[in-house]
C-alpha cells in the first residue's frame, strides 16, 4: 500500500513539473513578445505632443487630465504585469504566484476590453508600423495580453490540481476565512514595487503633467534625486536583508530587467543598424551589462559594472546632461538609467547575491575598461561630431576640470589625421586629453575601491551588531520559553513526595580499567537526610558528581523526582542545590552578585530572592560583608556563601559534599539545622561526610561505600533502638572491604 502510494506521489509530481516546464517555455516565449514591444515606436512616449494628440486639443493646448492618468496607471500595470509574468515561473516564492494568479488576469481583460471600447488605449500597444489600425500592431496587442492571460490561467490549474486542498465549507466562503491580511499586503506590495519599477518613462508626465522645473546644478530637484541614488540602495537592504537569497535575488533580477526595458524603449529596431545610435557610452552600456549579469548570473559583468560602471553613474548624476522638464521623456530617462546602474551593483553585493570583489577583480575591470575605451575613442575620431562616447568629442570633462581645457582646445596637444574619418573627412585624436581622463579615471575607479573597503567595514560591523542583537533576542525568547516551561515542570512536582533512584551505577574515568564507583544501587525518599560515609578515595564525590550532572555515567542510570540525569539534564539539575567540597565561587564577585547569579540561573523571581537571602545571610551573620569581593572572605565565609546559592531556588534534593571542613562549631550548628528543616519540607538532603559524630547526630538514614561499592544501607533510628553504634558499622565494612580487596 505504501508503495503504492509513493509511486502516485512521484507521478503526481513528474505532472506537476511538465506544467512548471510548460510554463516556464510560455514565459520565456511571452519575454520576447515583450521584448518586440520594447523595440517597437510608442507614440505614446516618442512623439514630442504625445499627450496632447492623444488626449488633449492641439488647437487650445487643453489636455484631458483624467484620460492621461487613467492611460498612464494602465501602462504602468500592464508593464508591472509583464514583467511579474516573465519572471514568476523562474521562481518559487508564493507571493509571485499568487499576484501572477490574482493580478495577470485582471489586467490582460482590462487591456483586451478598452482594447475595444477606447480607440486611444491602442496606445498601450506600440506598434512596428504607423497607424493604429494595422495588422502588426493588433497581432502584437492581442498576442501579449492572450499569452498573459493564457500564463495566469494555466498558473490556477497548477494551483487547483496540486497545491489547493478542499475546505470542508463552501469554496467562497472558506477563501474569505483563509484570507490574511499580511499576505495580501505583501502581494499587494510585490504587484506594485514591479509595476513602479517597470513603468513607462512617461509615467509621471501622464499623472502629473510637466513639471516646470529642470533637475541640475543641485538645486531641489537635482538634490532630491542625489538622495534617492544614496538612500535607496540601504532602504532595500534594511528591507530585504534576512530574506531568503532566492527573494533578493529576485529583487535585483526584476530591476535589472526593469532597467534593460526602460532604457531600450527608447530604441527601434532600424536604430541598431547605425552604430553611432548603439549604446556604447559606458552608462549605457551598463544597462546591457546588467542584464547578462543577473539573467545569467556572469560574474566578470558584475564586477566590471560594480568598479567601472557605478563611478561613471555617479560622476554623470552629479554632473547631469539634461536639460528642460524634469518629467519629460529623455530626462526620466537619463535619471533612471544612472539611479539603477549605482543602485543595483551596490544592492547585490549588500544582499549578498555576489560576493565582495578583490582587488584583482578591480585589475581585471580596468583592463577591460582599458580595452573599451580606446575602442570607443577610435569610433569617435572615425565619426566625428556624430558620436559622443565617454564624452571625448565635447568639452563636457574639460569644463568641470579646467586644467584639461587646454589639452583639448590647443592644436598642439591634437593629432589629426587627413582623410580617414567618415565620408573621408579628418580625424581629430586628442591625445593627450584623452590619456588624462583615461589615467584619471583609472585612479578614481581605484579610490572607489578604497571607498568600498570602508564601507565593507562598516558594514562588517553594523551586520555583526545585527547578528548579536538578533541572537540575544532569540535567546531571551528561549529563556523566557525555558523560564515558562521548567517552571510549569517544577509546579507540577510541588510537595509531591519523590525519590533519588541509583541503579546499577558504574563509573570508569577514560581508559582506566579500575571502577570508581562499581554497580551501585540506590533509593532516597522526600523527608531524608541521608548520609554518605566512606574513606577518603572511596568514591563519594565521583558518585555525587554523576548525581549532579558534572561526569558523565559509563553505565546505569540516576533519576531525581522521575527525571533521568541523562536524559532531561536541565530540569534535573533545577531540581538541585549543590554545596561543592572546594567552595569554588568567582571571587571577583561581591556575595550578593554571586547569590544573584545562581539566582538567575536557576529562573528565581527577584521577590524569593530577596526573602531567601535576607534569612540565610542573618541566619549565617555574613549580611554586613554580602556587598564586599568574595576574595576578601575567609574559608568558612566562603563556604557559607556557597551553601546560600546551593539554597536560592529552594532546591527539591540538597547535595552536601564535605561541607563541614574548616567550619567553626557555630556554622556547623547552623548548617545541620538547616537540614535537618530543608528535610523536614518534604526535600532530600543528601550529605557526604567521612565524620562519624556529625553523620550520626543529623542524618536519618545512611550508606557506607569503599572502593566504589555499596558496603551497607541503615537506618540511623533502628541503629539506636538496637544500640548499635554508626562508628562499629562503619568500621567493620571499611576493614571487610579492604581485606577483600
């Protein structure tokens, strides 16, 4: 049966991927319908009275406002859609999916609809041919928008077949009790970041109109767009930076593909047959850069465009080549271009979809930077005033670095060569103007790369502090949820009465052959004070230390309350005070940091806290010195101290090892008592000791071990009724045990 169902399971998924191949071939054949639209005229944005014809009264100059920005917001979605559709099959993230299912279909009726109703919405669809009429232009309009419907539709027949699970109410109504609101903000949010990164370069002139002011020589405008270049880039990261690398890798591939269509929608399929129209100007070139970057994730394109490219986009984006309104086509244009070619780069490595480049891919960059520019500086001295490359043929350099004028200007620093130009007219080589900016260049690129390392740096540690920040958040989170859970473990054991179970306990250190403690079996029951006698080596402290947790057993088990040692160490261990023979304490501590630290170890609320050790510290007499350096107490100050912390959290099983030594017959008074009443409570206390007197004057019950086995057990109270004297026992299985031996 189960084999059965695995083979079903195989083949349910073999049908899942041809629809997911099915549809990844329609997304790719739909990228290059979109792509015949990108290269096709838009009388929408190429015409110099677009709006006004369009829309508008070229005789009053009367634009309708509500048909241009209906025209507009349409666009912008439709370009959103397309580019949600191009890229969601590529992609498993369930928000991409959803917004293709809830958005792609809305949209692509929308379009076929005013497709029929509208006459201007025709414009939506540039065409290869004038005319709105024209076969070409309705085969491309009514081919993208069927194969967006097309994708959408075979996206919810992926989504009912192997995803969706058949509520027990009613389709509608379970939907609508399904829905959260996070997740439909989010779509909401992935259908809208793609439609505003997509949007056609008129957008804003369709919504708002002209904007009457230019965006240069850093007044407002030209401010405000500097700061959307500097900010957007850390804004995106703060975003996006703990998110999946198959989400920030999608954010950066849908801009660079964003970025591919805005700038070639400028271009025309006739305009690549002139190479002085081809997009060799370095900014330009990085848009084409870009995209073979993040399509086909080429690291060499990355990191020419991350230590070439982004000095050039910032160097052009202070020094702007635009002129007139702000929201006119060419100028949304230049914007664009240069905010994502600085952007972008900076994006990738700040999510980490590319890694930090080295220094030698900075050498690598500037070789083939080498090589570009004097290809383009050939083109330019061949065509003359035609092209513009890199700015060699204008003195648009030199007037913002006045030493280089003369350099230009002068015809003693020109080469010029007779007749092997274009058309056969001179060609003019500014050798020396040309070398400077080259060599200049070069040496700023080289600065960005120091400027990176800084900021490599600081982001080093500002990550760092992220990471630290967000595990102690994490760990103040699991604190809490121990703090609750141990605490609700403990309340349920209350005054239950318990037991400490030794079975079969062995214990060998490393490869020594001799056994430390040797099958000891043993049972403590709530209200003993049980005493552990035997010589010094015996194993007493071995035993106590696989009791407490500190060694690890070879063999057996121990469990305290019902809970194994070994297997629930945390909760065993809350259950336990331990008073150590050596009173190690961090002597750098006052007494009262050193309370407060067992304290918050063992989950103690600051109210218990302070009403225990406001008692013992009295009871002990140290509350004058609790303030002062552990170091600065003597031996029994320091073993009072330790046994204060052993009794914070009010322990279920009090474990004494030797606790008595050094101790002045006061303390040792005060510390039986408070046995015999931490006993008396219904806890265990469980006191090793090798002084007879002490043992038989406080304990209950008592064991004897010698050489790591359990010599005898006994009951102190039927000790006495028989007259039997505790030193006699002990002594005669210590001397049976080492005649055995």
């Amino acid at each position: 049966m189960e084999n059965a169902i695995n083979h079903s399971r195989r083949e349910l998924k073999l049908k899942k991927d041809v629809f997911v191949t099915i549809l990844k071939v329609l997304s790719i054949i739909f990228a290059f319908v979109f792509l015949w639209r990108t290269l096709s005229k838009d009388y929408w944005d190429k015409s110099a009275y677009t709006i006004l014809e369009i829309v508008g009264d070229r005789s009053t100059g009367i634009v309708n406002r509500g048909r241009a920005v209906t025209i507009g917001l349409i666009r912008m979605f439709t370009n959103g859609t397309c580019l949600l559709v191009i890229t969601s099959s590529f992609f498993n993230i369930p928000y991409l999916k959803k917004a293709v299912r809830y958005f792609a279909p809305i949209t692509a009726v929308i379009n076929l609809l005013l497709a029929n109703v509208i006459i201007y919405h025709i414009y939506l669809a540039p065409g290869a041919v004038d005319g709105i009429t024209t076969y070409f232009r309705a085969v491309q309009f009514y081919t993208e928008h069927s194969l967006v419907l097309l994708i959408s539709i075979l996206n919810w027949v992926i989504y009912f077949m192997y995803d969706y699970k058949k509520p027990e109410q009613k389709f509608i109504v379970s939907t609508l009790k399904s829905i959260k609101w996070s997740s439909v903000w989010r779509i909401l949010f992935v259908y809208l970041f793609l439609s505003i990164i997509c949007a056609p370069l008129s957008t804003m002139l369709s919504l708002f109109g002209p904007a009457n002011f230019a965006a240069i020589d850093l007044n407002l405008p030209h401010r405000i767009m500097l700061y959307i270049i500097f900010l957007t880039p850390f804004i995106l990261m703060f975003i996006f930076r703990y998110k999946s690398y198959e989400t920030r890798y999608f954010l950066c591939l849908s801009i660079a593909l964003a970025s591919f269509y805005c700038y070639f929608s400028y271009y025309e399929f006739v305009m690549f047959k002139d190479i002085t129209t081809l997009p060799f100007h370095l900014c330009n070139m990085a848009v084409v850069i870009m995209f073979i970057a993040f399509v086909f994730r080429n690291k060499p394109c990355f990191y020419f465009n991350y230590l070439i490219n982004v000095l050039g986009g910032l160097l052009a984006a202070l020094m702007p080549e635009t002129t007139g309104d702000l929201f006119y086509f060419v100028n949304m244009r230049f914007w664009h271009n240069h905010i994502t070619i600085i952007l972008l780069p900076l994006l990738a490595v700040g999510l980490k979809i590319f890694s930090r480049p080295t220094i030698k891919m900075w050498a690598y960059s500037v070789v083939i930077f080498s090589l570009y520019f004097f290809i383009v500086a050939g083109i330019d001295a061949y065509f003359g005033e035609r092209v513009n490359y890199f700015f060699l043929n204008t003195d648009k350099i030199a007037s913002h670095v006045g030493f280089l004028k003369p350099l230009r200007d002068q015809e003693k620093y020109l080469l010029i060569i007779a007749g092997k130009g274009e058309n056969g007219k001179d060609m003019i080589i500014y050798i020396w103007y040309w070398l400077v900016i080259y060599v200049g260049y070069c040496g700023l690129a080289l600065g960005t790369w120091f400027v990176y390392s800084l900021f490599y740096r600081i982001s080093d540690s500002h990550y760092d502090l992220m990471v630290r920040m967000k595990k102690a958040k994490l760990l103040a989170n699991e604190k809490n949820k121990i703090k609750i859970d141990y605490r609700q473990e403990i309340e349920k054991i209350g005054d239950e009465p318990g037991m400490i179970k030794i079975d079969h306990l062995t214990k060998i250190y490393g490869k020594d052959k001799k056994k430390a403690v040797d099958d000891f079996s043993l049972e403590i029951h709530s209200g003993d004070v049980y005493g552990f006698l035997g010589h010094n080596g015996a194993g007493k402290s071995t035993l106590i230390k696989c009791l407490i947790g500190a060694q690890p057993i070879t063999s057996g088990s121990i469990s305290i309350y019902g809970h194994d040692i070994t297997k629930e160490p945390i909760i065993t261990k809350m259950l336990i005070g331990y008073v150590p023979d050596n009173h190690a304490v961090y002597e750098g501590l006052t007494g009262r940091e050193y309370v407060n630290y067992i304290a918050d170890l063992f989950l103690v609320s600051t109210e218990d806290r302070k009403e225990r050790l406001k008692k013992y510290s009295e009871l002990f007499e140290i509350t004058k010195a609790l303030d002062k350096p552990i170091k600065s107490y003597s031996h029994g100050m320091k073993q009072k101290i330790t046994i204060i912390a052993a009794l914070i959290h009010n322990p279920k099983v009090w474990v004494l090892d030797e606790p008595l030594t050094g101790l002045d017959p006061k303390s040792i008074y005060q510390i039986k008592e408070c046995m015999k009443e931490h006993a008396a409570k219904g806890n265990i206390v469980f006191f090793s000791s090798h002084v007879i007197d002490v043992v038989e004057n406080v304990c209950t019950k008592i064991c004897v071990i010698s050489h790591g086995q359990l010599r005898g057990e006994f009951d102190l109270r039927e000790l006495k009724k028989q007259g039997v004297r505790l030193e006699d026992i002990y002594l005669k299985y210590v001397q049976n045990a080492d005649r055995d031996e």
